[in-house]
C-alpha cells in the first residue's frame, strides 16, 4: 500500500526523526511503500492564505499551486500516517496549518471526501499513559484528530497511537523505536 507519512518537527535528526525511520522500515518490510512529506524541511507555510480559503459557495474552487502539489502527494497515496510530537494535546502548528490549507472544501470535505482507505496519528509523548488518561488528553486528541479530521474528511478506518515516555531511558527509547516499527509492520 502506498502509504503517506506526514512528518512534523523541526530537526529530522530528532527522536521523533528516528520513530520516523524505524515506522518507514516495519512500513517496507511489510511491502507497503512509504513517501515521505518532511513539512518543516520542504518549508511548508502552514499560513491560510486567501488563495486557499474555503470558498462555500464554490465547491470546485481552484487552490493554489503549493496546495494543488500536496493534493496530488496525497491522491497518489492509499494511505496517511502523521507521525508528530504531542505539544499542548496537539498536533505542532503546521501539521494543523497543512491540513487547514491542503484538506479543503470541495476537496476533503463537502460534496466530496478523501479517497484514502486508513489514518494512522502517531504521537510521541513526553508524558505517560496515566497521565493523558488522568487529564482526557487521550480522549480529547481522539476527538480531534480521530472524529474531527480524518473521519469527517471520509477516511473511517482511523486511529490514534501514542509512543508514551520518550524522555525515558535509552531502553525505554529504544522499546518505543521497536514499537514504531511494529505499528509499521502491522499498518
């Protein structure tokens, strides 16, 4: 399966540079074929520009041509994975300003829907499970990102994953690498 990893951070020599890598290997070992979209290295503006506002009473509205690109990344992929750092229970600003500005009105949602048959949000966590579930983190990210986006957008079969405690030990870092890489076997 052709499968669209939606990367987010500003260093791609991060931890989450490499959950990166090893969800991209258990992806290829599996036989899928992972494409990389690198937001922060390819300098995505997540800015909503008036070019790429939803237009309400066009559903065929032309976007710009950076939008226009990234549809065409994402309509030649089966699958989206959005593999970021949790900050503030979310997903970093220009993960949400790439879906403001790429999942758009007539395109994503309206009269028509994504074509994409699974989601996968992967979200590393500093914090442990205990806490998100103590706070309704867990719950609140799966509403939002879950029910909000991708299944108001048509893609049902979708979840939320978390890597919990990646400040941890390098054993506990290690765990969560081999854990990305079986969540991308399994995909």
């Amino acid at each position: 399966m052709k499968t669209l990893i939606i990367f987010d951070h500003p260093r791609r020599d991060s931890f989450c540079g490499a959950v990166l890598d090893h969800f991209a290997a258990g992806l290829r070992e599996a036989g899928h074929q992972p494409e990389i979209a690198d937001l922060r290295a390819e300098g995505f503006d997540p800015r909503l520009a008036p070019e790429d506002e939803p237009d309400w009473g066009n559903s065929r509205k032309v976007y710009s041509p950076a939008v226009l690109v990234e549809q065409e990344r994402i309509a030649r992929n089966e699958a989206l994975v959005f593999l970021f750092p949790v900050w503030w229970w979310s997903v970093p600003a220009t993960t949400k300003g790439w879906i403001d500005r790429v999942w758009n009105n007539g395109w994503a949602y309206g009269d028509r829907k994504l074509a994409q048959h699974k989601a996968l949000f992967l979200g590393v966590a500093a914090s442990d499970a205990d806490q998100y579930a103590k706070r309704g983190y867990d719950v609140a990210m799966q509403t939002q990102l879950v029910t909000g986006i991708a299944k108001y957008c048509g893609i049902e079969e979708s979840r939320l994953n978390f890597l919990h405690g990646a400040l941890g030990s390098e054993a506990d870092r290690l765990a969560l690498l081999n854990r990305a890489q079986d969540l991308g076997r399994s995909f």
